[in-house]
C-alpha cells in the first residue's frame, strides 16, 4: 500500500527547488504562483543569479520586480537579445529595448550584495542554444546606455564583464561617452574583468599628461583581465593588412600597470588580437589570433599565435579549425565562437544563463559547448570533413603549422603553413598555394608556369 504524504518536508521542497533552479529558470518563475510557501523558497533562487534579455523578459522586470528581493542578487546578466529567436528585430522592438534598458541604472543601485554584472551580445543562448543568432538579431544599445550601467554599479561589484563589441554602428547617440574613463573609474576595485568593446583605448588604463608621459591605474584587487581587442568588429573576416596599433598600446598600457608595486603577481592578465589570413591571393598564410599574457615583468609577457582556417561545415556551410598550444585543436561551427576558445574562455555560461567569470563556476552546471568539437571528436564523428591542412600533413608527413609561443609582443606575423622540401604549392586563381603537391605530381589545371604567381618550393 502507498505511502501518502501529506506535506513535502522542508528539506525536501528546498532541494527540489533549488535543483530545479540550477537547471530551469522557467520552472522558479512558475513556482512562484503556486502559494507563499514556495514563493518565499523559489524567490532567492530567481534573483540570486538574475539572467534577463532585451524583451519581455526585461519589460516585467522593469514592472514588477521584487524591490527586497533585489538585495538577494548576487550576479546581473544582461543579454542583447530578445526573448524569442523566431521575433524579427525590428524598430517598434529596438525602440523599446532603448527605452527600457537605461532604465536598469535606477534598479540596479538596489543591489545592494552584487558581485558580478555581465552586459553581452551573444549568439548563443540557453532557450535556443544550437542555432546561433545573427547580427542583426542582436541589439546595439548606446554608449550613454552602457555608461549609465556602469556608474549605477553598487561598490559590492568585483567582476564586470562587458562584451557587446562594436559600438560605432549602435544607434545615433545624442551624448558621446568615452566608455574607457568609465572603465578607469571602475576597474580598481574589480577582481575578473572581461572587455570586448570596439572602439577601445588606453585611456581605460590611465592617463596622459602634457609630456605625453603616461601614468598607470593602480589594480590591487585583480586576479583576470581580459581584453578583446580586434578592430573593425571583432567578428569581420579581415584580410587586409591592417596595424595592431590598438592591441599595442593596449598590452603597453597594461604592461606599465603590472609593474607597479601593488599589481598582485598571481593576477592573470591577457589581450587577445588578430593578424589576416592571406585571403584570397594566399591561402598558405592563415588568419592567427594573438592572446599576449602580460607578466609582472616585461621580460615575462609572451604571446601566443593560434592559426585558424575553415573546412566543409554541417548543412553545407563553412565550419572552422583552430590550432592550440600542446597540439589541441577544436572546430567549431560559428566562427564567433573561436574567439572564446582563442581567448581562453575567461567567463562561461552556466545551464541558468547566467555568465561568471571562469574562477567562480567550479561546481556549478555550465551550458553545454554547442557548435564547439574538439578536433578528436570532429574527426571521428565526421571524417570526411577535414580541413586541407589535415590533408597537406598526411601527405607530407609532418606537422605544418602550429601554435607558437613568442617573446614580447611587437611580432604580430600571421603563421604561415610550410612547403616541406619535396613538395610545391600553386598558385594561381584556383589553387591559392593551398593544396600541397609532390614535386612530381602534376600541377592543377589552372596553373599557369609563366604567370608570376607559380610553384612555390
């Protein structure tokens, strides 16, 4: 005969819900309704990591939020995204995200004990993680709308990830801001930080004076700096020559702030650059991420180059192959996404969608890598989608490329794929020097010998 209970312990319900919250933000919202007892349980669970998107989501928060409640939020994570993939963006939508948003700097003050306030552009998102949004799914707010979450952030904030990328398309902006003052103010009272923001400088870093004699910001507190510093949109597949003047004054600046004497050693300070690929005149010549690591002293700041290039993807579109430090390598569908894994992952998701800096999701349940393969696993599942590289190393028999650790950071060189003794490449409007040929081999048809543009050795 059944057992009938007629009340769940307490105990109990509060494991149930809290399961529950680390995995569904829908069924806590849900709990809420059902009577006192379960709202009072359900309710620190919804604010303490409070994860909301630019729809109706931040529409009835903006209505109805709990006001004692917000003291329970512990982590903000603002996503510029709508609600609802299937929605089309269009401007009644972003009018409205516009007028809501800056509304957030008069609630946020009442946070009284957050730790971490993450505002970010993402193309992934918990509701509909496998099928990334587009750019023009993803709101552009304004600089004045950024800077005014900013100076809202209560003193208990230690960790600040802004990563909305390029600003300079976002709509017209009666009040220019000069976002890197507002980070300078920030960041010495920070702990993880994690900036992807174009335009960026280093006036977030310190200060100029009349002799041109720059002075440091003082970052007791830090343990991670991250910065994203690929100009022009961080995403756009450059091929073009262009200088890393940014990414330089960047790692100079920071390399200034390190040396002071109350820099704390252990902290983990990184900017992350790109060099062009060859496009489409020299397919040898790869696309190569920079992740610089600035130490303590100038002597130990070294930077890594990672080489990226695209093989055939799922359902007839491009996927992409990046080579790591150690022989790792990943592919991943969305090339948005080897940025992240180029980075280092410095911030990650949890299953709630809320984003924490790395260090704090120990133990927590973190959103799956969707559209992410270690390169083992890609090859396995799906071998015959190799990149030429893959096939070149066969036929060689030989590594051809690899990560490379570099002295400093003034050799920004884009890696480039060797031509092994024995083997030639083509060039040509076909063949681009991608494909590796035995000297004996017969060249592809549309290799012209006299043409300036033909066999490399």
């Amino acid at each position: 005969m059944a057992v009938k209970i007629s009340a769940l312990p307490t105990e109990v319900f509060d494991k149930v819900i809290n399961y529950a919250g680390n995995d569904s933000r829908d069924a806590v919202i849900s709990s809420l309704l059902v009577n006192q007892l379960w709202r009072d349980t359900s309710l620190p669970i919804l604010y303490r990591d409070l994860v909301l998107s630019c729809g109706q989501s931040l529409d009835r928060f903006i209505a109805c939020h709990d006001q004692q409640a917000l003291t329970l939020t512990q982590s903000f994570t603002l996503y510029l995204n709508h609600d609802d993939q299937s929605d089309r963006l269009d401007k009644a939508k972003w009018d409205k995200a516009e007028l809501l948003t800056p509304q957030l700097a008069n609630v946020i003050p009442s946070m009284a004990n957050l730790k971490s306030f993450s505002l970010i552009r993402h193309h992934r998102t918990m509701r509909n993680p496998l099928k990334p949004w587009s750019e023009a799914q993803l709101y552009k707010t304004t600089r004045s709308t950024i800077s005014s979450l900013l100076k809202s952030l209560p003193e208990s904030c230690i960790s600040l990830e802004l990563a909305v990328g390029d600003i300079n398309g976002s709509n017209p902006d009666p009040n220019p801001t000069h976002l890197c003052e507002d980070l300078r103010r920030l960041l010495p009272r920070l702990q993880h930080v994690h900036i992807n923001l174009d335009p960026v400088c280093d006036a977030m870093l310190g200060t100029w004076d009349k002799d041109k004699v720059f002075h440091p910001i003082s970052l007791p507190h830090l343990r991670s700096l991250h910065l994203v510093c690929i100009e022009n949109n961080e995403w756009a597949d450059l091929h073009q020559s262009r200088p890393l003047s940014t990414w330089h004054s960047l790692v100079h600046g920071l390399q200034q702030v390190a040396t002071l004497p109350e820099a704390p050693s252990p902290a983990k300070i990184t900017v992350l650059g790109v060099s062009p690929s060859g496009g489409e005149s020299d397919k040898s010549i790869y696309r190569t991420f920079l992740r610089c690591n600035v130490g303590k002293q100038a002597r130990d700041t070294k930077t890594w180059a990672f080489p990226v290039t695209w093989l055939a993807g799922l359902n007839h579109t491009p996927a992409h192959y990046i080579r790591m430090r150690n022989g790792e390598a990943f592919v991943v569908l969305d090339k948005r996404d080897y940025i992240s894994i180029a980075g280092g992952r410095p911030w990650k998701t949890l299953t709630t969608g809320a984003r924490l800096p790395t260090a704090w999701t120990c133990g927590k349940a973190l959103m799956p890598d969707h559209g992410i393969f270690e390169y083992a696993e890609w090859s396995k599942t799906y071998p015959k989608k190799q990149p030429m590289l893959i096939r070149n190393e066969r036929l060689a028999g030989q590594c051809l490329i690899s990560a490379e650790e570099r002295e400093g950071y003034q050799n920004t060189a884009s890696l480039v794929e060797q031509t092994p003794e024995g083997f030639v490449r083509y060039g040509g409007p076909v063949s681009r020097n991608w494909q590796l040929y035995g000297e004996d081999e017969e060249g592809p048809e549309d290799w012209n010998p006299d043409a300036p543009n033909g066999p490399v050795g």
